[in-house]
C-alpha cells in the first residue's frame, strides 16, 4: 500500500487520537469509520459487540440510546 498525506484541522486529529486504541493507525481508524458508514448497525449490535470479551470499551454502554 502507498501512503499519502492529507490535511485536517489539529481539532480533527485529536478527535481521531481519541479513538485509536493502542497500537492501531489513523488509516485503521479512518477504515473503521467508513465501514460503519458503509454497514450501519442497530444500537443493540453496537452493545453486543462492545460486551465481547476484549473490546476496548469493557462494555460500557447503556442498553439503549445515549443516557
């Protein structure tokens, strides 16, 4: 794979810092995101991956919506 160079704003890159998790790139996180895009999910498959054993989010999300 050739590599590339974009521009965002410092604003963008924190935000996507936010959401690699250790050892992954931005072209990782950037993959994800347009995967999810590509393949919504409901919010119950979003939980059930996140309850999966070894998911970085340890299961913390509510059952339902954003409370």
């Amino acid at each position: 794979m050739t590599a590339t160079t974009f521009r965002v704003s410092e604003e963008t890159r924190e935000m996507l810092e936010t959401m690699k998790g250790r050892g992954q790139t931005y072209d990782e996180v950037i993959r994800g995101l347009i995967y999810v895009r590509a393949h919504p999910l409901t919010w119950e498959e979003i939980v059930r991956r996140a309850s999966e054993p070894g998911h970085r989010s340890g299961g913390r999300f509510p059952a339902r919506g954003f409370s």
